[in-house]
C-alpha cells in the first residue's frame, strides 16, 4: 500500500479490505495467479460496497482474458520424493 499521506490504520484498513474483497470475489474465479492490485488515492475514502463494485469489474474483465497458468513445480520427476525401503 504506498502512503499517499495516509496513516498506517488507513492504510491498513484499505488493505485489509482488499484482500478480503480478492480472497472472497476474485480468486474462487481464476486459476492459480500472482495476483497484484494496485490502488488510488481515492480507494481510500471509498466504502467497502464501492470497493466491491469495483473489486467485481476487475472480476469480469479477468474472466474474459486468457490467463496463464502458474507452475507449480511438481513436474513429473521434478519435486517428487522418491520413498527408500524401510519403515
């Protein structure tokens, strides 16, 4: 969250916020993504419907792009624990 002249409840707030809006409305929707959003000095007098609406549109417009899937790592012979004899 950059500072904008806000203080840290502020900008804590916003945060908090915005990650419950992303973790509730946006994530269910895509596929495994590093996800980034960035905010503008209004975000922080808007209310958590404003924030929603907008966090919603967002939703929409990633929902109609084709979005590349994150590696994971587990690749077949890659990250894989061979299991050894014994107990």
């Amino acid at each position: 969250m950059p500072k904008q002249k806000r203080t840290s409840v502020e900008r804590n707030r916003l945060k908090r916020r915005l990650r419950e809006l992303s973790r509730t409305r946006l994530l269910p929707q895509l596929p495994p993504v590093d996800l980034v959003i960035r905010t503008l000095p209004e975000a922080y007098d808007a209310s958590f419907d404003e924030l929603a609406r907008e966090i919603g549109k967002v939703g929409e417009r990633l929902s109609t792009m084709q979005l590349p899937r994150r590696d994971t790592g587990t690749d077949e012979g890659k990250g894989e624990r061979r299991k050894t004899g014994g107990v």
